[in-house]
C-alpha cells in the first residue's frame, strides 16, 4: 500500500479521546464528576504548594542572605593587566576578551587600578574606578564609557550623599561678652522692677491715708455703747421670776379646790 495524501492517519493510540465528565449517570463520569462527595478536593480550592495544613516548606527552610535588586555583576580587569593587551588603538572589551583577560565581551566590563600603566591608552569599559582612572589619565591616556551595546555615553553622574553642615562653635571671647550682655540685661530688668514696686507702694499709701480718718475724729463724737451681754443677762431673769410666780399661784388654786 502506497502511502498518499488520502491514507495519512497517525499512529494508532496517539489520538485519545478527551475524557467528558458531568455528562449525566450514563457516562460514568456524572453527577459529582470524578471528585467524589463533597470535601476541601471537591471544590478545586486546593493550591499545588497545600501540604494538609502542616506547616509548609516555604516557611520551614530557614531565610538566609541578602539579594540586592540593583546589584551588577562586572568582568575585571586591573590597570596592570591592560598592558597584555596587543595591537592598537583604544582598549574595549571584545580585545580584551582576544587577550584572554575576560571571557564574555557582552558581558560588563569594571577597570580597578591594582597595578601600574606604562604607557598612555584610551580605555573603553562600563565602569571605572576612581583610583583606576587617575591612574590612565595621569600616564596620558583616556577614559571612555560604554553602554551594553558597545556605544559611547557621557560619564554617569556622581551619587549625591547628604552630609549635614556643622554648626561653628562660638570663641572664647564671643561667648564671654554674649553673657555679659545677658546679665547686664538682667540687672537693668531688676532694677526696672523695683522701680515699679516702689512706685505701687507709694501710690497704695496714699490712698490709703486719704480712704481712712483719724482714730481721734471716730472716738470723739460716740459714748461708750451698754453691753449687749448685760441686756440680754437681766431680761433672762426677769422672765424666771414671772414663770416661778405662775407656778406660785398654780398651787394655791389646787390647794383651795
């Protein structure tokens, strides 16, 4: 039999039929659908990572480290390397990956300034040391940055880190006649209050001498007033005098009846 266009069937068991669940009690498969009778596996709530509530080992494995989101891994390459380097013209990473100093030119390459540069190059990296470019620049050669792409970009600007500016501490003298100035402010400040004080006074003893007459002027135009208690002494026994002559004539009367 020759094989054509209108005999091509695939191989016999790769093509199964998909299995048709909830199709009625007829299909085997109805009703609860293969998941059985209720329960947690019943409702399709269970996560792949659910370990039957024992404690999971996302959170039995202990944390361990720091991993920086702005981390960048760079080739490196010392100053005292470069001079490995062959041929001319300026020094870039796919030379240096020829000169067996790094394995990937697409890779980020960092120049650090372990070593000494003989002579003047142009280096092109994406990243510099400090150290590293005083010393390329210093032998006469320069410093060029690179993006990922190989081309040249303007150098990246440096980080900004707040230092507060110190507060200048006074001298000697200037504190010295700071303080002589406050206390000659707070003698004038006494004296200005006792000056008050005296004031107040004397106004308050005037009025007073005006507000008040002599002693003498009181005295002279009243006699001497009769005790209150005296009074009140002989009216008090006046009135037991009539109430025992009450009881007095009480008694006869009921003698003579």
């Amino acid at each position: 039999m020759t094989l054509t266009l209108g005999n091509l069937a695939p191989r016999k068991g790769a093509i199964k039929k998909r299995k048709r669940v909830g199709r009625g009690p007829g299909s085997g498969h109805g009703k609860t659908s293969t998941r059985g009778h209720k329960g947690q596996k019943a409702r399709n709530k269970v996560s792949p990572w659910f370990e039957g509530g024992q404690m999971p080992l996302q959170r039995r494995l202990p944390k361990r480290g720091f991993r920086n989101t702005e981390h960048k891994e760079f080739q490196v390459v010392n100053v005292g390397d470069l001079a490995r380097v062959g041929g001319a013209g300026p020094i870039t990473p796919a030379r240096l990956a020829e000169s067996g100093l790094i394995r990937n030119a697409a890779r980020a390459v960092k120049i650090l300034g372990d070593g000494e540069l003989a002579a003047g190059v142009e280096v092109h990296a994406q990243a510099f040391s400090k150290s590293a470019r005083e010393k390329i620049e210093a032998g006469g050669g320069k410093v060029t940055w690179i993006d990922a792409a190989g081309a040249v970009i303007a150098p990246p600007k440096p980080k900004r880190i707040y230092r507060p500016k110190p507060v200048p501490k006074p001298d000697a003298d200037e504190a010295a006649a700071a303080a002589k100035g406050k206390d000659k402010e707070k003698g004038k400040g006494k004296e200005k209050g006792a000056a008050k004080g005296a004031a107040k006074g004397t106004a308050e003893g005037k009025a007073e001498g005006k507000a008040k007459p002599k002693e003498g002027a009181k005295d002279a135009g009243k006699a001497p007033a009769p005790k209150a208690k005296g009074e009140g002494g002989g009216e008090a026994k006046v009135a037991k005098v009539e109430k025992s002559d009450k009881g007095e004539k009480r008694e006869k009367r009921e003698k003579d009846e």
